[in-house]
C-alpha cells in the first residue's frame, strides 16, 4: 500500500486545525515535517516546539526531513520533539561512514533512519550505504522551496533503489518528494516508490480527494 505524507511546508496555518482535521481523516499514513536551516538550503522552516505541537494535532506518523549543515546536532532535539522517521541528507555528511555512524545512532534513539540525495546527485552514492537505512528520500526537485516542477531523473533513482532492494529481499522505503500529483505520483509508484510526500497538490485542494487520489 502507498504511504501519503502530507508536507505541512504547504499547510494554510491561518487553517491549521481545519486542514488537519481533513488530513486525520484522509488516508494519509505519515505526516512530512521540512526543517530547512538557511545554510544547507536557502530557506527557513520548523523547529521542534512546531512539532510537538503537530505531535497534539494528528496520530500520523512524523516524518521529519532535515534539510540541514549538521544533521548530528540537531537530530536528538527533533526526535525529542517526536519524530518517528527521521532523514537527513547525503550531501550534509562529510562521508559514507559518517552516514553509517548516524543511521546506528538514530536506531539506538528509537527511531527509523533516513538518507535523502538531491537530484543533482547520483543514486550510485547510496549503492553500497542504502542497507544501513529503513528509508531512502529522492528528491524529486531542488529541496528549499515548494510548488517546484517535478525532475523525471527521480525516476530512475527510484528504480535503481527498488531493484537493489528486491535483489536483496530488502524492505526498503522509498520516498519521493517534490513536485508530486496525480500524474507523477502514478510514474512514481510504476518505478517502486511507496511513500508519496505531496504538499501543494494536498494543501491547496480538497485533501482528503487529494490524498485519495495519491493513493
């Protein structure tokens, strides 16, 4: 079954308890939860008090993406603060065993580790690290900002990961963000994604039709 990860980065907070109403009565799984720095991405998100807060609002799971220069320091402060699923980003890490030593202390945190890669990046980085991680995020459009056009690079990305896990009885999530709708949600699902973060497309329509049609 997919996954449906509504991107709050895209949420009316001027509606916040209405839209989450309709997101908790969707089929939406997982709730995506942007924290952007400034520095890694040229944009300024959430901090933890704004997720605990979701945390009160919704019993979907919190998907936290860390768009972020030192994913290290402030991933205790948002598991603290509730996340479930926790990613950060490849190219925030100075090497491959660093990315390692994080995704093992993220599982001894209690929470499921994630690894994003950008689109200008190839999905060969992640060939010999994907199996340390329960989630891999390609992103589908440069990460910073949202309504952007979705990248069909991401596709291939997709397929890679999901044959390297099927040739490996691996159960892998494969997430993609950036750009998603109907359309492109379905070529991604074709390509062996099954978590779908969507933020304009949910946010700006009805949600919960939105979400179905994701689905």
């Amino acid at each position: 079954m997919t996954i449906i990860s509504p991107s709050i980065l895209s949420l009316d907070f001027t509606q916040l308890n209405t839209q989450m109403e309709a997101v908790n009565a969707s089929q939406a799984q997982w709730l995506h939860y942007d924290v952007m720095d400034g520095h890694f991405v040229p944009n300024l998100t959430f901090g933890p008090d704004i997720l605990k807060a979701f945390r009160k609002l919704t019993d979907c799971e919190l998907d936290v993406h860390l768009m972020i220069t030192d994913p290290e320091t402030y991933a205790p402060v948002f598991i603290k603060a509730g996340a479930q699923w926790l990613t950060f980003h490849y190219e925030a890490m100075e090497n491959a065993e660093a990315c390692r030593k994080l995704a093992k202390q993220l599982r001894q945190w209690g929470v499921k580790p994630g690894i994003s890669i950008k689109p200008k990046t190839p999905v060969e980085v992640l060939k010999d690290l994907w199996q340390d991680f329960d989630l891999v995020l390609v992103m589908s459009v440069e990460p910073g900002f949202g309504g952007q056009q979705f990248d069909p690079s991401a596709l291939e990305k997709i397929a890679q990961l999901r044959a390297w896990a099927q040739a490996e009885n691996a159960d892998l999530r494969i997430e993609v963000d950036g750009g998603i709708n109907a359309e492109t949600g379905k070529l991604c699902k074709q390509a062996g994604a099954d978590v779908l973060v969507a933020g304009n497309y949910i946010f700006k329509n009805n949600i919960v039709d939105a979400v179905d049609s994701l689905c």
